[in-house]
C-alpha cells in the first residue's frame, strides 16, 4: 500500500465553487478505479474551519504499486498538470488502517508529528489509537502513514461529520470520495 497527497494553492479571492464543480465532474471517474483503495477531493476554503488559504488536494490511498504508476504517467495525472502544474506529492507508507462504520467521509482532518526512535512502540500506539477512533459513529477510517523522507508520521481520519476547525492539524471538506478498494480493505481485516 501507498499513500500519497498533493495540494493546490488557490489565490485568496479564487472561487471555490469552481472546484467544488470540477471535483463533482471529476470524481465519479474515479469511483471504479482498480488498484485504488480510496481517494478524496478535498478542499480547505480560507477561514472556514480554521484554513488560512483556499487549497484544492488529493489524498489517495493506493492498494497497488503498479496503479499508482499507471496514474502517475497516464492521462489522468497528465490533466493534473496541465490544470495546476507539477505539485508537490507528499508520499507515505501506511502503518496502520482501521476502518469504521460510516458510508461516506464529508471531512478529513490530518495531524503531523514528529516520530521518535522506537518505530515498533509508535506502530502499537498508532494501531491502539486508530482502533479508538474506528468505533466513533462518524468515522469511515483512520489511517496513520510514515513519510520515510522527513521521519514524520501523519494522521488522517476520514469522518462523515461536517468539517470543523481542528485543536491541532488542518481540515478539509470532501467534495466527492471515491472508494473502490474499501471492500477489499473491509475483508482483509
């Protein structure tokens, strides 16, 4: 598995209705994609849930390395390019994936920490803490993933309650997920 995030900086006066437009055209796309175990099309709209700046990204969770390959050298991360310019891909390896019982997520909310010397100590509490999170009503999944680069780890909570400012990390709004590998997550645990 892999997980990967890439995000848009938007002008303050950008009307985000116009994303909001193109990731309810885009998004179905997506709804089938082999390979992909979830992405969202999330945005964060300057001073609404605590977001300094209007933003567009793509957070993905991937089940197959060669998926990912095929996206990122195929037409559809080409559109990517050719709409915003070359992003920046924040990359990860997923540590742990507990998913909950709601449907859909309407917010994600992502916390980054730094990650201390005992990894095998840090996946326990992680997978603990994941588990938690996975019995709340609202939430669709937890996902903590390792940025092997910078030695950071990041939280993600994918939850099918309205966005609201965070105590610590950012929030996003979901303005489509598409999920065709969440069965086969559902299974293998």
């Amino acid at each position: 598995m892999f997980m990967k995030q890439y995000t848009h900086r938007l002008p303050a006066d950008y009307d985000m209705n116009r994303i909001r437009t193109r990731a309810t055209a885009l998004g179905p796309q997506w709804d089938g994609t082999p390979g992909l175990g979830f992405k969202a099309f999330i945005a964060q709209e300057r001073g609404a849930n605590g977001a300094k700046n209007n933003a567009y990204s793509s957070l993905y969770l991937w089940l197959d390395d060669e998926a990912v390959t095929d996206f990122i050298t195929g037409d559809r991360f080409r559109a990517v390019i050719d709409g915003f310019g070359r992003p920046r891909i924040e990359t990860w390896i997923p540590l742990d994936i507990h998913l909950g019982q709601a449907e859909t997520a309407r917010s994600v909310y992502r916390e980054d920490l730094d990650v201390g010397t005992d990894l095998s100590e840090l996946k326990h509490r992680e997978t603990a803490r994941n588990n938690i999170l996975a019995r709340h009503a609202g939430t669709l999944a937890a996902v903590t993933a390792l940025d092997l680069s910078t030695w950071r780890l990041s939280r993600f909570l994918l939850s099918a309650e309205k966005a609201q400012t965070p105590e610590i990390g950012s929030a996003y709004e979901v303005l489509h997920l598409a999920k065709p590998g969440l069965p086969m997550l559902l299974a293998a645990a």
